[in-house]
C-alpha cells in the first residue's frame, strides 16, 4: 500500500486524504495526524481486520489496568474499501527520545499483568513471513526467499519447544524504544498491535538483537537490563528465540523491495549475513 492508496482510504472514510493529512509512518500501516487524531490504515487484507480489533481491545484493557499507553478514540475499526481504519488519540509531543530504560519499566509493568477478560493468542513471530515474501513477488531473488521459508520452517519447531525462565503471560510483542512516546507525563507505550501472551522473553530478545544486529551502545543496553532486572542472553533458550526473530525482519523488510531500492539493498544484506553465519554484521533499521 503507498500513500496516495492510503489517502484515499482517508477520503473515503471522512477523514481528509489531502495534504492535511500529515503522514507519520508508511510500513505494516500507512498512520497519519489527522487533526486531534491519529489514524491508522491497514492493507486491504481480511486477516487485518481482527488484527486492528485486538489493538483496540488490548488498549481499553492497557486503560482499565493503568498502564501508560496510547488511547483509541473509537472503540470499533472501521473497514473502509476493504482497509480497516483505527483511530487515536494524539499524544503530546514528545519532550525527549525514549531510552531503554523507558521501555525496560514499561515491560515490567506489562509484565506484571495477569491475563486480560479477553483472548489473546500467542506471539506468530513468524506468521507474517509468508504474507511479507508475497508481497515482494520476484522484487526478491526466489532462493533467498526459498531459504528464509526453510529457516522460518525450523525455527517454527525449535520455538515451540522452548523452556521459559520466566512465567509466560501479556507482553508488547514489539518492544522497541521507538515504541515508547515520552510525553510531559512520563514515558507511554505504543504500537499495540503485537501485544500477545506468550514467553515474556520475546519482549527481552529484541533489545539483545538490537544490540548485536543495529548497534545499540553496550552501555544502553545493560541500562535496559538494569531497569528490568534481568539480561535475556543468560537464557539458554536465546539464541533460538533471535533467530527466529532475525528470519521474520528479513522478511519483514522484503514486502517494501518491490518499490523501494534502499529495501531491496538491505534485504540482500540481511540475508547474505545469515547465510554465511555472521551474527555481528550490522543491519540498517528501516
């Protein structure tokens, strides 16, 4: 989906696809400032609709619980021409970046959640890397897609089988920096759309990974396992758990090949380094 097709999703839904729409964010989502509101629009794909559900869900039940997090401003999606809409209320502007430390006690309170009234499924790491291959077509050469299916493949079995050091239950799925808005009252999480119940040691691999794949300072990341109290690295079950991860960001950043050079480059890079075994090659964020 580029832009212009997310205007007028916009359009269509009453919303302003003009150049009053600010666009934030083109990736999973097209997400633009609409006024007051933050809108989200979602590819035209069924399965998406009871993705943006769930978001919407998982906040009122972040609200209920206390837990500093972005606000829906409508408690349903709309599906707009296919494309399922969700709307938000805007954050204040951020007074810093967000730092590790910022998310590390976010996820502890996250963590500290008992089940919601609700369902949640597990954390799919991998269930998108079909869906992100289909979508870069032949943009990706057909072996390197072949090879990250295997390796999808493989981890799918090792992850099931892992033992956790600590007790499963809610988690972001996501848990960057980058989703965590500081505002004038303190730090508040964002991006719900991967919040699972599952190993709490999928939110922790991700600041590891960040560390050795796109160069997270030494110093910043033991400050996150400070705040959190606990380094995921000590867990035998590591390796399996970012390995998996590694394979759906290669993925992940295939469905932007088609239109985007810059993707198709870091894509060849990403998988290139997992081929020959490289677990330090640096990846570029995108």
């Amino acid at each position: 989906m580029d832009e212009a097709r997310a205007r007028d999703v916009l359009a269509a839904a009453g919303l302003g696809g003009d150049a009053g729409a600010a666009l934030l964010a083109l990736g999973e989502n097209a997400v633009f400032q609409v006024r007051d509101l933050v809108v989200k629009v979602g590819r035209a794909d069924p399965a998406l609709l009871g993705r943006a559900e769930r978001e919407l869900a998982v906040a009122h039940w972040l609200a209920g619980a206390g837990i500093p997090a972005v606000r829906a401003a409508e408690p349903e999606p709309r599906l707009v021409a296919g494309h399922p809409v969700t709307l938000w209320h805007r954050l204040p502007d951020a007074v810093r970046p967000a730092g590790p430390e910022d998310l590390a006690v976010l996820l502890r309170q996250v963590h500290a959640l008992p089940a919601p009234p609700f369902p949640l499924a597990g954390r799919d790491l991998l269930g998108g890397v079909e869906r992100w291959l289909r979508l870069a077509a032949d943009a990706v050469d057909p072996a390197d897609a072949a090879y990250l299916r295997a390796r999808r493949d493989a981890y799918a079995g090792e992850v099931a089988g892992l033992a956790p050091h600590l007790p499963p239950g809610p988690i972001h799925g996501d848990a960057l920096p980058r989703n965590v808005h500081v505002g004038p009252d303190g730090p508040v999480l964002v991006d719900l759309e991967t919040v699972s119940a599952d190993l709490r040691e999928h939110d922790l691999v991700v600041m590891a990974l960040s560390l050795d794949r796109y160069g997270l300072p030494a110093e910043s990341y033991e400050a996150f396992v400070r705040a959190y109290g606990w380094d995921v690295r000590d867990w035998e079950g590591c390796a399996v758990l970012r390995g998996a991860r590694e394979t759906a960001s290669c993925a992940w950043v295939a469905q932007h090949a088609p239109a985007n050079p810059n993707a198709l480059a870091e894509f060849r890079r990403r998988v290139a380094s997992l081929r020959e075994g490289d677990r330090e090659a640096r990846w570029r964020a995108f």
